[in-house]
C-alpha cells in the first residue's frame, strides 16, 4: 500500500502557474516574498501543495497571483503585508 505524504515541495526555481488539479492548495511558509515571482528556494521562500485544512489561512500577501494561504500561526507575520513589485 502506497502511503502519500500531507505535502509535497515545487521544485527549487519554479513557481505555479496554476492551481493543483488534484484539489490541494498552495501554501508557503514564514519567509515573506520580496516579489510576486518569487521562485521556490530564493531567500529560504518555500512552496508546497497541501489538503485545505483549519491550519491553514488564505494569504493576501500577493505572491503568484494565485489563491494560497500560510500557517495561521504565521498570521501576525503576514497582516498588512504585500509584494510591491
């Protein structure tokens, strides 16, 4: 029996150009993004695909120009926060 893990990482130097198909979402973690193409592994940013969960919150930050969300306990880290360029 195959057993798939609760996330898998975008390849270093890419970034989604769509949403995943198969459901999950798109969720990075606490680095803020200095540019909405921002790439997987620049800076330390990271990118994943998850299930939607209640750990999750949907981000307004403006990375990607993609819906995504962050960690809530990363909420305060991203209030008011967005990509200028």
């Amino acid at each position: 029996m195959e057993v798939s893990a609760p996330f898998d990482y975008y390849p270093t130097g890419s970034l989604p150009k769509e949403l995943p198909a198969d459901g999950r979402v798109i969720v990075h973690n606490h680095v803020l993004p200095v540019s909405r193409t921002q790439r997987h592994g620049v800076n330390g940013f990271r990118f994943w695909r998850a299930q939607l969960s209640d750990r999750l919150e949907k981000c307004e930050c403006g990375w990607s120009g993609l819906r995504h969300y962050h960690l809530k306990k990363y909420s305060k880290l991203f209030e008011g926060f967005r990509v200028r360029r």
